[in-house]
C-alpha cells in the first residue's frame, strides 16, 4: 500500500514537473528569471540524512533554486537549509563538472508573518541568506474570487493567475483553512477548460500543499486527473509500477525458497550437478551456496 503510495505521488509530480517550464516566480516576489526545468529532489546524500527537500529548479541564468515551505519559522531550520545547499551543490557540481551557484528559498504559509523571521545565518566563515516569501501578505479572498470568477466564466488563466492558483491554499491560515481551500480550488480547477491548464492547476497544488493535504483532497486530485488525456498516462504508469513492484517481490521470494532447497539438498549429499539440474539452477549458483555453508567442493 506504500508503495502505490509513493508511486501515486512520484507520477503527480512529474505530471507538474513537465508543465513547469518556463514558469515564472515573480508572483510570488521572488525577482528571478523563469524555470528551466525541475529537478529531481531524491538526492542521495540528502535522503541518507532523512532530509526531503520540497522542490529543486534550474533557472534559465543555469542556478539551482531549492525551495522549502515552511508552516512555521524556526532558527534551527537555517541549518537544515546549509545542508541542503551543500549536498546540492556537491551533487550538481561533480554530475556537471562545474561549480554551482545555489539560491535557498523559503516560502511561509499563512501561518507565519515577516516580523517573525530572519534570513541570515551567520556562523562565522560561513554565511548563509536565504529569500523569503511571506504568504500572508497575498490577499486571498481577492484572489480567489477573481480566480473562481474566470473559470466560471470559461476564461483561460494567464501564466500568473496559474501560478496563484497553485499557491492559494497555502495563503490561509491552519491546516483546516488550507484544505478548505483545497477542496474549493481542486473543484474550480476541474472545471477549467484548457486541459493543460486543468492539469498543471490539479498536479501544482498537490505538489506545493503536499505537507498539509489530506488523503481525501489527494483522492480528489488523483480522481480528476484520471478524467483527463493524461489521466490514462497517470494509470498505466501506475499499473505499471505496481507489477514491477509484484515481479520483483515474486523474483525474491522464488529465488530464496530455492536457495534453502539447495542448501537442504547439500546437506543431504546431493551433488552440484543434480541440485542444478533438478531446481534450474546453474552449477556456480549451487556452487555459491556451498561456498557460504563452508563445504567442501
């Protein structure tokens, strides 16, 4: 069940990942140039630290943007952001085999006011900045209403009313309010009539509110993408996933099970050829067998 989980999760954000180029992060203040594409975020040294990072861009100046949402403002979350920004850079720099200029981004919920917060880390020989987004100070019943209005209207979205379609539940305040306005905004946007827009609009909010959305929102999303062209896409990679997953389940339960019948058989006295020839093995993986049991050839 994890596992259709996390594949469920992984197809929804590659469906968003892919329409995500060339979008701009200006609605949000940020003053940087537009996406060149998304990055995968499952970095090696980053997951071995059980840290997840939310979203990693290439900008079209070729810099990384890592970005973060954070509901609430901690100083100690600055030092998460410095490993972040290292194992980033490490890892796009030997994999381009060039340096890499990293911006650390981190955009507040609601939850949090510009009062409350600092950018800077100063340790020393080592400082680090960061570029906030606050959320609150978006007006949300303003955008909604002007939003809502268009697509009941049947009027397609510009690329910054796309972008603040995406970000709007996490303009209200608590978790309850954000998922009020999933479940508003996922509606909406199923009823918007540019397919790709319908899909970037679905897959961005459960992509940006992915740590506070609630299974039956997610279910929601995951329904409504599947009413689409790509939704068949969505499900075959799906299906797909689940039998590979089954397959290599199957594989290692058959070849354990195998395993132990040799290694019984060679306590028996069996020898090599028969074991092979009997459980379809070859002569050098029975040979193996006997080699971990510590016997003689």
């Amino acid at each position: 069940m994890c596992e259709i989980a996390y594949q469920n999760k992984d197809i929804t954000s590659k469906l968003f990942a892919e329409r995500f180029q060339g979008k701009s992060l200006k609605v949000y203040g940020l003053n940087l140039p537009p996406v060149r594409q998304a990055l995968p975020t499952n970095i090696p040294q980053i997951m071995a630290n059980e840290l997840k990072i939310d979203n990693v861009f290439l900008l079209e100046d070729n810099t990384i943007a890592v970005i973060d949402y954070e509901s609430d403002y901690k100083k100690r979350n600055k030092h998460k952001y410095v490993r972040y920004v290292n194992h980033v850079s490490e890892h796009y720099g030997r994999q381009w085999k060039k340096d890499v200029i990293v911006r650390m981004i981190v955009i507040y919920t609601a939850d949090v006011e510009r009062s409350e917060t600092s950018d800077l880390l100063d340790a020393g020989c080592l400082k680090l900045e960061t570029q906030s987004v606050f959320l609150s100070e978006m007006n949300s019943e303003e955008i909604s209403r002007r939003l809502y209005q268009k697509v009941a209207d049947r009027i397609p979205l510009s690329e910054e009313e796309l972008m603040e379609f995406i970000i709007l539940p996490l303009t209200y305040r608590g978790k309850d309010e954000k998922n009020k306005s999933i479940g508003q905004s996922v509606h909406m946007a199923n009823q918007m009539e540019d397919e790709e827009q319908r899909v970037f609009v679905l897959s961005g909010i459960a992509v940006f509110a992915d740590k506070v959305i609630e299974e039956e929102n997610m279910d929601m999303i995951r329904r409504y993408l599947g009413m689409t062209k790509v939704g068949q896409l969505f499900e075959d990679e799906k299906i797909r996933a689940v039998k590979e997953a089954t397959v290599k389940v199957t594989e290692k339960v058959t070849k354990e099970v195998t395993e132990k019948a040799a290694e019984k058989a060679l306590k028996q006295g069996f020898s090599v050829e028969d074991i092979a020839e009997i459980l379809s093995m070859t002569e050098e993986e029975v040979l193996e067998i006997q080699e971990k049991l510590s016997m003689p050839v």
